[in-house]
C-alpha cells in the first residue's frame, strides 16, 4: 500500500484492503489540491470493502483532477466493487484498466482530441 511517483505526470496509489481504515485517498487528494497535478492511477487488486468515505474520497479526486484536465484510472478493480459504483451511479466518471501496465498505457497514449 501506498503512494509512488511514476514519473512527473503519474501518481500511482495502491490501497490497502479496507481503504477508509488508512490514509492513501485523503493524502492523494491533499498532493493534488496542493497543486501537484498529474494523472492517477488507483491499484484496487486487495481492496475487499469500499465505503462510503472511500467513494467520497474518489469523487473528490475525480472532481479535482477533470478540472485540472488530468484523469483518475482504476484497476485491478473487483466485480464487487464495480458493482457497488454502477449501483451508486459512479462508474461513468472513471476510467478503468485491468492492471497497473494496462493503465500506464492508457495515461501514455496522446489525446485524440
């Protein structure tokens, strides 16, 4: 778990099994409204619970990041925890990756627009 500078433009964030019991979210979010924008990449592959303070948190990042033009990839993310963002209406604002090689390739490719 934890949080590792990928490069200049890319934050990568692994959280721990129950999110809302450590701080990666709360502290990723305080590093980009401190103005150290970049993309993120959220590792979600022993991420068991997702509560309502995680998805808070998530919100807050991806409000954060689109209007700093920048995105927040998820991967490694359960059926489980998709399930809980497309019931809560959630699963539009993120993109998702199968893996952390999978979303450093997403993040790498140039915007077709």
């Amino acid at each position: 778990m934890g949080i590792e500078y990928l490069s200049e433009n890319v934050l990568l964030v692994c959280l721990p099994k129950e999110p809302q019991l450590s701080d990666e979210l709360v502290t990723v979010n305080e590093i980009v409204s401190d103005g150290c924008a970049r993309d993120v990449i959220i590792d979600f592959s022993i991420v068991e619970l997702l509560t309502s303070e995680s998805i808070s948190s998530l919100i807050i990042l991806e409000r954060l990041l689109t209007s700093l033009g920048h995105k927040v990839i998820l991967c490694a993310v359960s059926s489980e925890i998709k399930q809980t963002l497309e019931r809560t209406g959630l699963q539009p604002l993120f993109e998702f990756a199968h893996d952390q090689f999978a979303a450093l390739q997403s993040v790498r490719r140039p915007s077709l627009f």
